[in-house]
C-alpha cells in the first residue's frame, strides 16, 4: 500500500501538471498563431513549453522599471505552481546567511553543491528556484546548500559576493565539507556570481571547490554582447529589465569591474566550469565570450549551446525533453568532479 507521502508526492505532481497545460492552454492561440507565421522561436518546441516560454514572456517586465518588486513578482508567481513533490528542504539560518539544503533519497553525504540563484541580482531566492535544485540534487546524487544571498538594491554589490564567500567558508569550516567535493553552481545573475566567487577564492588563496557549473550565466553587465540584440525576439529576456537590474545591482560601481561582470576578469587558475546556454537566449554571447577567454586562460572549460532553448530553460524540466537531458548532463557533470567510492555508476 502506498503510503501518505508517496500519495501526497503524486497529487502534487499531477497538480504541477495541471497548473503548467493550464499555462499552456491559456498562450495556445498566442502560440499556434505564431507557429503559423514561422516564428523562429518555436522551432523544435512542444506545445506546452511554447505556452511556458509565452506566459513568461507575457510576465516579464520591460519598459520604466520602477523597482525590484517589478521584477519579483512574476518569478515569484511562475514558481509557485512548480514546487517540487520529491525533494527535502531544510531551512538554514546562521549569523551571517540564510539558505536551505535540499535533498533526495539519491544525495551522497560527502558530496554538495553550493547553489546561487538566479534573478538579476534583484530577486529570487531558495524557494523560486527550488524545481532547479531539487532536480539537480537528484541528477548530481549531491546534497544541495541554496543560498538566500542578500538583494539589490537593498543591498548593492558587493553583498552577494560577501555572502557566498560567508557560504562557502561556513561549509568549510563548520560542516566539515572538502573543497575537492564542493561544486559550486549558479543560474543567470546566480552564474556570474558563481564566477565571482570562484576569482574572490582564488585572490585570497583559499581552496577552491572542485568545479563550478554555470546555467544562462550573466557574466557582462554592460549589456555588450551581440546576442543582446539578435536573440531579443527569440527570448522572454528584454533589454529593459537586464539593464535595470545591472543598475540597481551595480549602483554606482564600474559595470566592467571583474567582480560585477567576470568577462572582463583575469581568468587564470580556475577550476574546470561546465557551461550551458540556448541558442535563442539574450546572453548567449555571454557565454561564448567567457569561455573563449577561460579557454586562452589555460582554464578547463565546457560549453554547452543547446539548440531553440531561451533563458535558464532548465526550470521546465517537467515538460521540455531538453531541459532534463541538460540537468542530467549536470548531474554527471558534478559526479565526475567529486566521486563518492562505491557510490558513482557512470
């Protein structure tokens, strides 16, 4: 007989279901009529993750940004029908952070990804990217620690910075944690911040982790890239909203300092990064550029552009074929970089 918890984790997933077709049904008009004038965007597409990329396009800000709160709200709305039915989460508070670990019956002790969300560096938290790190807890077979890192433009840079260095210290030195079985992971704002802390490590000579994995990373806040342009009408990205975040996060500091937009950072001795970008993302030049440079820095870097996908497409995983395939490359990704003996198949 099955018991309370496997019932309950199967209701809420067929609400999950429910909620996201529901998405779908309601942009369906929007999308067929676009298909039927050869919108590049929706090729190789299913139906349902159309109606996912449209809603957020439809959600997402742009024009006079007036606050971060403009830009909160919908991420916060688009995640709360997707809360994973698998997974523990165990709140976190400390002295100086805040965070959540996230497991699954899959997740070796011995082995943790520090994870850094997304969201400009003006929103987002553990719970609005908890489909991500709950399906990469299992993939990677890790122990997941998402950090609730301080918010702009509350807290400017370099706050973020400060509190992933708190995070990474504090796995360190009071959970025991090896650097060789720490991976360091981050999507959009939360990849560039992933890179930042990497180099901040590197300067002040303290252990680096194993690797660091980087999903849609923002890693030029000038907003210099082609890709900015081109793939605008093939994203739910505008030009709008990355720039006030680069603002708001910024505030005031040189939008080319390394620590802000790491494409611009001496790159030399970081430990081997695994990156993933769509085609039809705004920052895919991001990643193009970083990687050459990491490249020419002798650093062991992967990149991955995966085909029509738009931003961070990884949060679809429960329809988009693509998105699984590409946080299950992850999980092999991490399980490479830190083995756990008698533990690892691949």
């Amino acid at each position: 007989m099955a018991s309370r918890l496997q019932v309950q984790s199967v209701a809420q997933r067929a609400r999950n279901y429910w909620a996201f077709n529901r998405l779908a049904a309601r942009a369906g008009l929007r999308t067929l009529a676009h298909r039927a004038q050869g919108n590049p965007r929706l090729a190789e597409w299913s139906l349902p993750y159309e109606g996912i990329v449209e809603m957020m396009t439809l959600g997402t800000p742009h024009g006079d940004i007036r606050s971060a709160d403009d830009i909160r709200r919908p991420l916060e709305r688009l995640t709360l029908i997707t809360q994973p039915s698998d997974a523990m989460r165990q709140p976190v508070t400390t002295v100086f952070f805040g965070g959540e670990w996230v497991t699954t019956d899959a997740s070796a002790p011995e082995r943790v990804i520090l994870y850094l969300h997304g969201g400009g560096y003006v929103s987002g938290s553990p719970a609005t990217h908890a489909p991500i790190t709950a399906r990469l807890a299992k993939e990677a077979e890790a122990r997941v620690f998402a950090l609730d890192y301080r918010l702009a433009p509350e807290h400017p840079f370099p706050a973020q910075i400060e509190d992933a260095w708190a995070a990474y210290w504090w796995l360190l030195t009071e959970q025991g944690v090896k650097p060789a079985q720490i991976t360091v992971a981050g999507d959009s704002a939360g990849g560039g911040l992933t890179i930042a802390l990497l180099l901040a490590l590197r300067d002040a000579g303290v252990p680096l982790p194993a690797g660091a994995i980087c999903l849609s990373p923002w890693l030029d806040l000038t907003l210099s890239g082609a890709t900015i342009t081109t793939n605008e009408p093939t994203d739910y990205l505008n030009f709008d909203v990355l720039h006030a975040s680069a603002q708001m996060y910024a505030n005031g500091y040189d939008l080319r300092h390394p620590l802000i937009s790491p494409l611009y950072a001496d790159l030399a001795g970081l430990p081997p990064l695994l990156i993933q970008a769509g085609s039809a993302e705004m920052l895919l030049d991001d990643s193009r550029r970083f990687a050459l440079r990491a490249r020419e820095a002798g650093v062991d870097v992967q990149l991955e552009v995966w085909e029509h996908m738009v931003h961070v497409w990884h949060f679809t995983w429960l329809l988009e074929p693509k998105a699984r395939q590409a946080v299950a490359q992850i999980g092999r990704f991490v399980r490479h970089l830190t083995p756990v003996p008698g533990n690892d198949h691949d």
